[in-house]
C-alpha cells in the first residue's frame, strides 16, 4: 500500500492539467483455459516466496460445461470458437443462423427464455453485400437492432443469461492492405462497441467485447475461444485477438512522448477552398471554428471560407458573443466566414451539396448532431435513427461524396463523445460514435484525412451553460468536470500533434478520478472500468487471494498494463505505430 500511494501521486501529477488523451492496445498474454477452468493457478503459485510449482490433479473435477447459445455468423469463427472449447466445457448448444432483419423481438425473447450460461453474439463479423452507404446502414442496423432486441429482453429479466460475448473480425483493423480489400464495408459493425461499453453500464451483466482478425490462422483458435471461457478474465477487458497475441484496451495519457515531434493540423492553403462545418451555429462548432481561423492566420494563409452550415442558420444569444469573435478575428486575417444553410442529415441533402462545390471542398468539420437519450428498458429503434442520421451517417454520407466528386479534402474532423467509452442512457449515441471511430482508421489506412474528436463536458458552450449553479458545482466536482474553451483547445492541439487518427478530449481531478476507478472493483462494471483506466489511474492492489480473483493478483503483482504511461507504446501497441514515426519512439531511449 505504501508503494501504491507513491505510484498513485505520480499519477495524479502526470494527469493534472491534461486535457488530450488516447486509447491503444497493449500485449497481454494469458494462458489458455483448460477444463478445470484453472489455468491461471500457476500465476498464483509464481507469486509465492520460494515459487511453488503447479499442477492439475487428474482426479479434479471438470468445471461445469457452459450451455450456450450462439447468434451465429456466416464465416463459420463461432462454430470454431465452440469447436475449440476446452474439453467438456460446452454443454447444452443452439445456434441461430436465420438473418438478423428476419428476427422479431417475440422470437428472440421465445430462445433466449429458455435460459443459458453463455451468449455468444457473432452476428457482427458478417459484412454487408458492398460497400455503398446504402448497404452498410442496412446491415448496421439489422445486426444492432438484433443486439438491442437481446438486450431488451434481458433488461427485463437477466437470469436468462449469465455472460455475453460479442465478436467482430477487424473492426479495430488499422492495416492498409485489409481496409483495401475489404473497403469501406469493413467498419461497418463498429457500432457495437460503442453499444456494448453502455450496455455494460445498464445491463449489469458481464459482457466480454473482443475483435479478431479475418486472417486468424486456425492455429490461434484455441486463444480466441479461451476468452469465452477463462472465467477470471471474462468482462474485465475489451480485447483483440490477432496473429500477434493478445492485446487489451488502455485509456493513455500521451504526453510527453508523441509531442516530442510537433505535428501541425493540416489546413487548406489555397485562396478560394472551402473548409465547411456542420452544426455551424453551435457553440463548440463556433469555438472550433475561431480556433482555425486563428491558424489560418498564423500562417498567412488568406482568401480561406469557412461555411458554417445549419438547417435554421440562427445563432442563439449565448453563442452570439463567440460568432462575432469569430467574424472579427477572421477579417483581421484575411479569412471569409458566413453561416450558411446546409442538413447532413439527409443523403441527397449532403450528395448535391458537397457536389456543387467539388472543386474546392478542402475541409469539413462534422460537427452535428443530435441526442435522443434514453434508458433501455424505454429506447426504440426510432431514437437510434433520430441520432444517427445527422451523426454517423452523415459522416459515411459525407465520405462517399468526398470520394464520389473528387473534393481536395485536406481536413476531415468528425465530432463525437466520451460515450463511446460507455454513458447511461446513450445506447444510440455510444454506438454512432464508434462507427466513426471506424470511419477515421478506415480513411487514414488509405492515406486519406480523418480526426474524431471524442469530446467532455464543454463548460463555457452548450448545455453547461443553461445548468443551475448546484449542478454546475455538482458537475465541477466530479472525477471528469467541464472543461473551458481554452482547456478543450489544448486537448484539440494535444491529440492533433499525436498524428493519430482518433482522440479524447476532457478533463479530470486527479484525486477524485483515482478515486472513480477504485470505488466499485467488486462489480462487473468497476472491474471493467479499473482496468481500461489502469495505465493512467491505478487501481488498488487486491488483497483478496481467492483462484477466482487470480486476474487482479496478476495485475498487481507484476504491474501488467497497470503502472506505466505510454512511453513504449509504439514499439508495443497496435495502433499508432501506423501513425507516429519511428524516430519519435527511438528518441531519448532513457525516458
């Protein structure tokens, strides 16, 4: 405890006054599960003074077999995530492979009724026909709308399954050559992830979230099932399983390392180019707006039109002040702006616009949207299509323009939300948020520009602003407050000089965030959210030495993806190794 308190301050330190944050997948390799279900007894007996050997006793009784049932895909990874279960622990077994659009609410309460220990969801491997945005938003929702249906049914009565597992093959892909081969219908189930880290918060049951590869050879099957069946590690993480090993999701602090080589934001230089922003007569569309006015500026960049584009093109009194600061600032420099009617929400809508001006479409800020907040128990499908449209499918909408007319796009922003982390209540916005998450990997792999912005609570813009004072002081003394204009710029310009494709904005008090991932351990959504947070908060170390809790003594005792800031993540990770040059992780080996 005393060498946790040490580490815990360090922490704090490291984190105070950081606004811009990542995610990356870092190795962690655990043994494969075996029929007594305790493969992870000789991690136990490692930590003893002397170390002591381990060794199943063959008169042990097996674990219980696992009735399962499996919502399955087309490729055959569920079948084989079955066939390649540790002996005898695959009991009772159904699989559904009628099409999720051919599924109704009363039959999928009709199977799941009949109880089960596991539910394997691999639905989200299959792609859809092609890859037009027609027929990624038709299988999109077909496959989510399945999940929600499940999901419904247990929100009502959760006995009737135990665990779930969902699959997906390559949505995390952040390959050149897979996103060539598969186009752009590869991201289309990304939507899941954002869906199952909020239905994690609601459901309250374990829920293991894990991405493979198409190319998993035969010879991995046996990790990928394990992660159904190791019961110490089920739930705890989001994993990825790949020809490379196994690697687990970690929110990161990147500073200072992918600062040491600053990366400007690239900008349209060309007098006469087109930089347009949706949800333009929003506060946070306005801020952002200002902010590259300011760069344009800066660099002498003159004869530039930001086009903030809204369906009603009204300003609200509180954004008033911003919107002539902007205007101000841009005749200074030599800069055009003007609000301008525009609606992303509709594909025609954002089709004719985009190809009226083609030829000098430079950059687009996507920043509109809308909620449509509701618990589970209550949400329709409606409420999905109602944050969607103007969200994540105005980003595929915008994409397939893009590519369509042969626009100049040096700069494309899109504008999401911490929810896609997990946020009550915020099942449709989560799982729109993730999609886009996918649009960036997707663009970027092909060398094309892409950034999501995954925004906090903005304090001085937006809905901080119509709060009560109680509420306001309640929010600022929360483990993530409101953030000022000026502190989510910083947060913009900290993941823009990562060069990588995706970021986090928001702002913590380091104690009281601390102090959030060490509260509810003991729950299957506290175990989750101690460990994605462990590389920047660390968790306490257990003190309970029970088998079953051999996972978290692993991770205290060897500090595995726990107590360490992103120093190596290039060398070790998965993602922004394909974004962040070489030489910026060999610089200063010693740090």
């Amino acid at each position: 405890m005393a060498d946790y308190k040490t580490v815990a301050e360090g922490c704090a330190e490291k984190i105070k006054n950081r606004n811009g944050w990542l995610v990356e997948w870092f190795p962690e390799q655990m043994p494969l599960e075996n029929k007594h279900s305790t493969c992870m007894n000789p991690l136990l007996n490692s930590f003893a003074f002397p170390p002591q050997p381990y060794e199943d006793n063959p008169q042990s009784a097996n674990a219980p077999a696992l009735s399962v049932l499996v919502f399955a895909d087309s490729f055959g990874f569920a079948k084989d995530m079955l066939r390649f279960a540790p002996q005898d622990r695959v009991g009772r077994r159904q699989f559904v492979t009628t099409a999720p659009a051919q599924l109704t609410q009363k039959k999928v309460e009709s199977i799941i009724s009949e109880g089960w220990d596991m539910l394997l969801f691999a639905s989200g491997i299959d792609e859809p026909k092609n890859s037009t945005s027609e027929e990624i938003h038709k299988t999109q929702q077909d496959v989510c709308n399945l999940l929600l249906m499940i999901s419904k049914v247990l929100s009502d009565n959760k006995t009737h399954v135990q665990q779930i597992c969902v699959v997906t093959a390559d949505a995390f892909a952040e390959e050149r050559e897979i996103h060539e081969q598969c186009g752009v219908g590869l991201i289309t189930n990304c939507t899941l992830f954002g869906f199952v880290n909020t239905a994690r918060l609601e459901l309250d049951i374990p829920i293991q979230y894990i991405d493979t590869e198409w190319s998993l050879p035969e010879t991995m099957m046996p990790l990928l099932s394990s992660e159904m069946f190791r019961k110490q590690t089920f739930g705890r993480n989001t994993v990825r399983i790949v020809k490379s090993g196994r690697y687990v999701l970690r929110q990161v602090n990147p500073v200072p390392t992918y600062t040491k080589e600053s990366k400007e934001c690239d900008l349209p230089t060309e007098a006469g180019h087109i930089i347009a922003i949706s949800g333009g007569n929003g506060g946070v569309a306005i801020v952002i707006g200002t902010w590259i006015v300011r760069q344009l500026g800066l660099r002498g960049i003159k004869g530039i039109k930001l086009m903030f584009l809204s369906r009603s093109m009204k300003i609200s009194d509180a954004n008033l002040p911003f919107w002539e600061k902007c205007q101000k600032l841009a005749e200074e420099v030599g800069v055009e702006v003007e609000q301008a009617r525009g609606d992303v929400s509709n594909k025609a809508s954002v089709d004719a616009w985009v190809a009226e001006r083609a030829t000098t479409l430079a950059g687009f800020v996507h920043s509109a949207g809308v909620l449509a907040d509701t618990l589970l128990f209550k949400i329709k499908w409606e409420d999905f299509d109602t944050v969607w449209n103007p969200k994540s499918r105005a980003a595929m909408w915008l994409h397939e323009a893009f590519e369509k007319h042969g626009c100049p796009i040096k700069l494309f922003w899109m504008f999401s939300s911490t929810s896609v982390y997990g946020n009550m209540g915020q099942l449709n916005y989560s799982a729109s948020n993730a999609f886009m998450d996918g649009l960036a990997r997707h663009r970027r792999a092909l060398g094309k520009a892409a950034l999501v912005l995954a925004w906090g609570p903005w304090g001085e813009v937006g809905m901080a602003t119509t709060l009560d004072e109680n509420s306001k002081r309640r929010m600022m003394n929360s483990p993530m407050p409101y953030f000022s204009n000026a502190e989510g710029l910083d947060g913009l310009e900290t993941v823009i000089r990562t060069g990588a494709a995706y970021g986090q904005v928001y702002k913590v008090n380091p104690e009281m965030f601390i102090g959030m991932v060490n509260m509810p351990q003991n729950s299957h959504v506290g175990q989750f959210q101690a460990n994605f947070y462990r590389a920047v908060a660390p968790p306490l170390p257990t003190l309970n030495m029970s088998p079953d809790n051999s996972y978290a003594i692993y991770q205290s005792m060897t500090g595995k993806s726990g107590y360490r800031n992103v120093e190596n993540t290039c060398k070790e990770g998965l993602i922004y190794k394909h974004y962040v040059k070489q030489r910026v992780c060999d610089d200063d080996e010693d740090d």
